[in-house]
C-alpha cells in the first residue's frame, strides 16, 4: 500500500503538466498519470457546447472544411445506474466497458458552486477500488483539489469559496482512446481528453489536450482504477513512444491511432 499511497500525494496526478500559464488547469481525472501533458493546440470546430454534469452530452463539433475522417470509432455502453455521488457505474465486463468507466472517470464539470474538490472527491469515491482507498489518500486529494481551486477563483476575481462567475468553468471531456494491453479482468490505456476554460462571461475560452495513461480491473462486478493497474499499463509502456495528442478530425488523430468516440444511444 505505501507504493500506493506514493502515487496519490504527487500534486502533478491533479493539475495539468501543461505550459507554465496553464499548469493550474483542471485536466479531469489524472490518477497515478504517466503523462499529464497538454497540447495547446486548439481542438478542431472551435468551442464545444455547455455541459451541465459530468454524464451530460458530449460537446459537439461543426466539422471544418480539412476534416479527416477517424479511421477508428466506438460507441461506448453506457453504466447501468448511478450512485449516490452522481456518477455512472455499473459498466458491462468488456474491454469497452473497461474504456467507458475510464472515459466517465476523466470527464469533469468545474463550474458555479461545482468545486475541483466536489469532483476529484467523487471521482476517487466512484472509481477507485476499495484496496486503494484510505482517509491518508482522500484527505491527500482534497489537499492537492483545494490547491486548483484556489488558483482557478483567483484567475477568476473571486475569493476562496466563493462560487465561479458566471460564464466561468473548466471541463475535462474524453475524445479518444488507445488500448495498451488487455485481458478479460483488466485493461490499460491512453486517454486522450480535450480541457477547456474560460474565466468569465466575456472572455474567450482556451482549449487544449491532455494524454493519461490509466489503467483499470474488473472487481466486485465493475471496473475500477487501481494502483496494481497503472504500475502494469506503466510496465507495459516502459520504453515505448507515447501517442501524438491530436484533436478528432486531423489526420495525425490516424496516425497515432487513437480511436474516436461516438455516443451510445
């Protein structure tokens, strides 16, 4: 467990490693991260739609005139109810299930009165297993969280606590995957997900990419994060050239051979 507990108290597992100005932004859920890197460049078809929860739709896209089809593309199944944290869980046992918990648990809505502590929170209680998890660990989340808030209200002109203005917000949402290795209890992956922000009602939003690698076992009759998990995906990488972060519908999205996801109906 103390290797466990290593991986948790790393401040860069929830903030994104990106440039210098936006090494504060929320990226989603970047447990035991092997690479919490963004791209700076801007996704295709510009801004996505608002997200009201963390199981709301995806952003939706208008596609640009340079569109490159996504050779590879998956409608993800969807958990079969939620609990009592809001989240969705209870994920078929599949390798699509596996990527579907993963997606679900890297998609965050950070806006209003919905803190980065209110989401890592729910997130570490939804989708991590239960031999990982310990007070040490949660009291060590909600230490790192409240460090982005923070940074986010003051970006924002608010003070600590207080609500994000309107027009405020920063949304972590799943675009893409890469199965790394996969087995019928447990499944490792990069994540591909696009983070966007913006500070307020008048200004512009900034978009960029992140690349997790994440790892997830089938325990208890769903799928959850563990540290056993990602210690094997990092195995499984080690000396291995990480995917080209691209946004859906260019052509380097191919090349690194993610594959784009679709919404199930």
């Amino acid at each position: 467990m103390a290797r466990t507990r290593g991986s948790w108290n790393s401040p860069s597992i929830w903030v994104a490693g990106a440039a210098a100005a936006a090494v504060a932004t929320l990226t989603g859920y970047l447990m035991f991260s092997g690479d919490d890197s963004a791209s700076s460049t801007p996704a295709k078809g510009g801004t996505g739609s608002s997200v009201s929860s963390p199981a709301g739709p995806p952003p939706s896209y208008a596609a640009p005139s340079d569109w490159t089809e996504p050779e590879r593309w998956v409608a993800l199944p969807r958990g079969q109810r939620t609990d009592a944290g809001g989240s969705e869980v209870g994920f078929p046992h599949t390798v699509e299930g596996a990527v579907a918990m993963l997606k679900a648990a890297n998609t965050t809505v950070i806006e209003g009165d919905r803190s980065n502590v209110d989401e890592q929170l729910r997130i570490y209680r939804s989708y991590v297993g239960k031999a990982d998890q310990s007070a040490g660990n949660a009291k060590q989340i909600e230490k790192n969280a409240e460090q982005t808030d923070r940074v986010l209200r003051r970006r924002a002109g608010v003070l600590p606590g207080e609500p994000l203005p309107s027009g405020a917000y920063v949304r972590s949402y799943v675009v893409g995957y890469k199965v790394i290795k996969a087995s019928p209890d447990e499944v490792s992956v990069w994540v591909l997900a696009r983070v966007t922000q913006k500070t307020g009602e008048l200004d512009n939003e900034s978009s960029s990419f992140t690349r997790t690698l994440a790892g997830a076992q089938w325990q208890d009759g769903d799928w959850k994060m563990t540290g056993a998990a990602i210690r094997n995906a990092r195995h499984a990488t080690q000396g291995k050239a990480k995917p080209e972060m691209a946004a859906v519908g260019d052509a380097a999205f191919n090349d690194a051979a993610w594959t784009a996801i679709r919404e199930a109906s």
